[in-house]
C-alpha cells in the first residue's frame, strides 16, 4: 500500500511539473529608475549578483531609446522609437501621463497585447510621469490589476501613495516604498500562480531616483542607512575632465566649469545614497524569487532586470543626471534570467528597450501573422538573444541587418541634477546613433540642435572624450564616415516599423530598392559597405541632420528634412495632441513624518502594511 501511495505520488509530481511547464512562460520584469551601469551600482547589490547575473545572461550592449523616465518608459510600453509615441518629455508640451491619453496610446500598448494573448498582466509601482492626484480616475489601461504610483509622492520613499486600477488614491504611513512595493509583488505572484493563466507583472520602484527638491537624495530603509560609509564616487576616465576634453564638447556641456571640492564632497554623498537604496530593491528580487520558487513556478518564468534610463555623477563636469547621449545616461543595465537563457554569461549582442514589446509578445506566443499583433512596432524580438547570448554578432556585409544600429533621441531640457537643485538647460534637443561594433566598441555620433556634432570611437576612447567630428573637413576617412553617419541618422530619425529594424534599407543608391517589403540583396548593408568610396555622391548628396532651432518639443517642421520626406512620425497610430492641456493637483498634501524601512519590517507583509493604511480625503484629491 505505502509502494502504491508512493508511486501515485510521484505521478501526480511529474504531472504537476509537465503541466507547468507546458504554459507558456511567465514574464516577471523589474525596472528601476535612474540606475546607473557604468558607475558600478550593480557591484553592490548582492542578490542581483547571486541570482540574476550568475544565473542568467547580462547584456552589456542594452540602451535606451530616450535618456528620459516618461519618454524611455514609453517607447518600452509601445514598442516604439521616441519620435513615433511623441511622448518626449516628463512634463508638457513634451509629454506625461495626460499627453499619453490624449494620444490614444492608453488604449494600445503592451498589456492589451499581453492579455489578448491569453495572459494576466499586472504592474505595481511606477509607470509614466504625470499620473497625479487629478487625473488618477483615468487608469492606466489594458492591466489585469495595476497598482500605480501616484505624482506627487512617486519620489518620497517614506510616504508612498498609490491607486489600484484607478480606485481613490491610498497612502501607507510608516512604510518604505520598497518594502510596501516587495509586499505587493508576493501578494500578486500568490494570486496569480493559482491562476490557469501565464501572467506578466511589472515591478517599478522608483529607487533610486532623487526625491524632488533641493538637494534631496534618494531616502534608503533605514536598516541601509549606514552602509558603505566611505563609499565615493568613481573618478573614471570623463571625471571632470580638463579644459582640453571639455572644450570638445557641445551646447551647454562644453561650458561647464570643473567641479570643486565642495560639490564633490556632495556628488559622494548622492552616490552613498544611491547604493543604500537599491539594497531596498534586493530584497524585492531576493523575495520575488523566493516565492515564484516556492509556487514551483521558477523555471518556468523569465525575470528581466533594467532601468529606464542610465544616470552619471560627475562625467563631463556634469553634476548629476540624466538626459545626455553619453554611454552613462543611454546604455543600462539590462540582465535576463529564465527558460533557456544561460547562466553566466555576458553577451555584446545589441538591443533597446523599444525591442521590450516584441520580445514580451513573441514569449506569449503572439506572432506577426496574428491579427492581435500590433502594425507598428520598430522593435524586434530579442527572445533568439536571450537563448543564444553568445552568437556572433551580425558581421558585414554577410547577415549586416541593421542590428547594430541603435537610435538615440531627445527633445527638451537637459537636467543638470546639482547638490543644491536642478539646473535646466534649453538647448539640449539632439539625434544620435550608436553603431554597436562586433568588438563591443561602438561609434558615437550625435547632431545637436544647436548644429554642433559630436563623434567618438568609443573602443579606443571609452569616456567619449576626442570629439572626431572636430577638424573631420581635414581628413579624407573622417570626412567620408562622417557622410555615411549622417545619412544613417538621417534614416533612422525617420524610420519607423521595419526601417526601425534595418535603416540600412533606406539608404541604398536605388530609389526603388529602398524600404521594400521583402529586403534581399541591398546594395548597402552596414557601414564597412557604405564606406566604399563608390558611394560617396549618394552619401554626399543627402541632405545634413539639423534642427531650424531648440525646442522644447517634437515640431516636425522644425526637424526637416526627413529620409523619406513623408516619414509618418507615427502619426497614424496615435491622435493628434497640440496644445494638450495638463492635469494639475491642488489637494492638500498627505504629510509623513519620520524614516521607515527598519529591520523589524523586512519581512512585512500586505496584509500587515494595510492595517493603517489611509485613503486620501476629498480634500487631499483636491
């Protein structure tokens, strides 16, 4: 009898293990704000070392399409390069949460995709700037359950408030943003691991962003408060540099004076402050996998690691921030672990977060031939990447593909994030390509809106210091790499859908050939191609990459030409905006007093945080 139990046990276990991982996998993606790469954020947090990088695949040549929160998080959601959403900045006329309404966008991006596949699709934390107090009732759409943080207390650590699928706004006083964030995620993974269905949840910690306010730095839980006390910034290769690297620059950056002792002293601080709070978001991941372990569901779901954007403290005189087109600001962290990935492992194989969509649909199952699949998404997938890390790079002119292009934009100010409050710059609206090299070097080329250029060669100059572009009218090679450059940014801040994926394809000689349906046999298919001198009158014939003046917005008139001249901007695929009105929140403020995040409360549950939780009052809705 006990041999027959044992051995009905054993079935029911296979059949258990089979059933779960004969569902399409889960998808569990956690995206930080503001997070470093290069100024070695990652180094500190244990738990992202012991359980995604050791077990799963860090891709080290991951960038953004928008060096900005709302923007970058846009492009993600629709799969999208930023001058197709139109979403452009954090605040109007750029772009927020209500330019996102208007636009239509809310009602087709990536969790109506998700759950038209069949899956539960779930967010907590934050998702777009702009989400406010005012405009709360209007949920973000298409999520199976979302908890949103709510503006204006995204950025306080210790007094969250959020809205549940566009309910009345809650805060949880006595409660650190991570902590309330990492109970959230269990109690949801409890909830839908009991489900028939494959589910997608977002967590979106807003760590370690800076509060909003002068000289106000990211708010640890206070059982971090205290480490790394002699922890500084690093003083990499671009720190501060001399007149002689400064002056290279362009726009704002080239007139920024060295930083002095004072502000130093300060920038160490932020950086302290920074590595403190992400030990708040390992103990989110520590505890997410624990329990997708625990519901037997590990193996079967794909946990990604990223950050919006990147972030730099002290690189090229600038303070601190976001917002520029340098290694620091556009390439991030980006690390995968789940079915089929290989642990260990580091790949150069290029990607961006506009590729985000088209992999989290080619996971569920939602392929190009379906007639849920969206028309206009200028990602690709990356889920080949992801099992395969360690392909060889597309080589030219054999399979070239344009995958190595990738497409950097922004449009209005750069932020220069001092120790005593933000410095706006105006004149910081610029194009850039990155050419992602099969050695992990990349070229860098960026037009601004005030006409000046910037070029580097970043294997031999890594910090982005010798500005090529300088003097390129005195060498024949750097002239000729200059015209292919510009032709390339000329495509690629036009592109849209395939032309996204492969801008190589609106570059050929032949106007016939270019932007066709079916790509086979292009003239030109990379840049080694491109560079034969035979190509020089088409190259030199296409019209320079320039802005008629800074703005603070996309204004199409002001960026033509376009390659074609009709590019669509997206505009078919979203409503016109001009002159959108912002929501504004005028409710009384939700007071906290005090530091959270003790050790008592590691552990805290949802259930527990609830217990004094307040919904806010007419009067703080306003």
């Amino acid at each position: 009898m006990e041999y027959a139990v044992f051995i009905l046990t054993a079935l029911i276990s296979i059949c258990f293990s089979i059933g779960v991982q004969a569902q399409r996998p889960n998808i569990v993606f956690i995206i930080t704000d503001d997070q470093d790469l290069h100024l070695g954020s990652l180094d500190r947090q244990l738990v992202v070392q012991k359980e995604l990088v050791e077990k799963g695949t860090t891709f080290s040549q991951h960038y953004v399409t928008v060096a900005k929160c709302c923007p970058s998080r846009a492009s993600l959601l629709r799969g999208q390069a930023g001058h197709n959403t139109n979403i452009t900045e954090v605040s109007a006329p750029g772009g927020n949460y209500d330019k996102w309404l208007i636009s239509g966008q809310n009602e087709d991006y990536l969790p109506h995709w998700l759950t038209a596949a069949g899956y539960n699709a779930e967010y907590i934390g934050k998702i777009m700037n702009g989400y406010n107090t005012a405009n709360y009732e209007t949920a973000p759409g298409g999520w199976t359950n979302i908890q949103t943080s709510v503006d204006s207390y995204t950025y306080e650590y210790n007094n969250l408030v959020t809205s549940l699928n566009g309910e009345t706004p809650i805060s949880y006083p006595g409660y650190h943003q991570s902590d309330i964030i990492r109970a959230m995620a269990l109690d949801r993974i409890e909830n839908m691991s009991a489900q028939d269905k494959p589910f997608f949840l977002g967590i979106a910690p807003t760590t370690p962003h800076v509060e909003l306010g002068a000289g106000k730095w990211p708010v640890p839980p206070v059982r971090y408060e205290n480490e790394f006390p002699d922890l500084k910034a690093p003083r990499s290769v671009n720190w501060n540099p001399d007149d002689a690297y400064q002056q290279q620059k362009a726009s704002w950056v080239k007139n920024l004076p060295l930083l002095n002792d004072t502000t130093i002293e300060r920038l160490d601080g932020l950086y302290r402050a920074r590595a403190q709070s992400l030990l708040g978001v390992d103990d989110i991941i520590e505890d997410v996998i624990a329990k997708l372990e625990e519901k037997g569901i590990l193996n079967n779901t794909f946990i990604i690691y990223t950050s919006d954007n990147g972030w730099h403290i002290g690189n090229h005189r600038v303070s601190a921030g976001k917002s520029l087109h340098y290694l620091e600001d556009s390439n991030v962290p980006f690390i995968v672990r789940g079915p089929g990935v290989p642990a260990n492992t580091t790949s150069n194989l290029p990607g961006a977060h506009l590729d985000l969509a088209p992999t989290f649909l080619d996971i569920a199952g939602l392929t190009p031939d379906n007639p849920a699949y969206p028309p206009f998404l200028d990602g690709r997938s990356l889920l080949a990447n992801w099992k395969d890390p360690e392909t060889e790079p597309t080589q030219c002119p054999i399979n070239g593909g344009g995958h190595e292009v990738i497409n950097v934009e922004y449009w209005g100010r750069g932020e220069e994030e001092t120790p005593w409050g933000v410095i706006a710059h105006t004149n910081n609206s610029y194009k850039t390509i990155r050419i992602v090299r099969p050695d992990g070097g990349t070229y860098l080329y960026s037009k601004w809106c005030t006409g000046e250029a910037e070029l580097y060669e970043t294997a031999s100059d890594p910090g982005e210091l010798t500005n090529l572009a300088l003097g390129a009218d005195q060498d024949e090679a750097r002239t000729r790499l200059l015209s292919r450059l510009n032709g390339l940014l000329l495509a690629a801040k036009s592109c849209a859908v395939d032309t996204c994926r492969n801008p190589w394809s609106l570059l050929q000689p032949e106007p016939d050939r270019r932007a066709v349906d079916v790509q086979t046999n292009l003239t030109i298919t990379c840049l080694e191609q491109a560079m034969e001198p035979k190509f020089d009158n088409f190259f030199n014939s296409l019209p320079q990459v320039s802005f008629e003046q800074c703005m603070m917005y996309q204004y199409r008139p002001n960026e033509m030409p376009y390659w074609p001249e009709d590019a669509g901007l997206g505009e078919a695929y979203r409503k016109p905006t001009d002159n959108y009105i912002s929501s504004t929140p005028t409710g009384e403020r939700v007071v906290s007093q005090g530091k959270f995040g003790t050790a008592a409360q590691r552990n805290v549950t949802l259930s527990e945080i609830m217990k004094t939780a307040k919904m806010l009052t007419p009067e703080q809705l306003g």
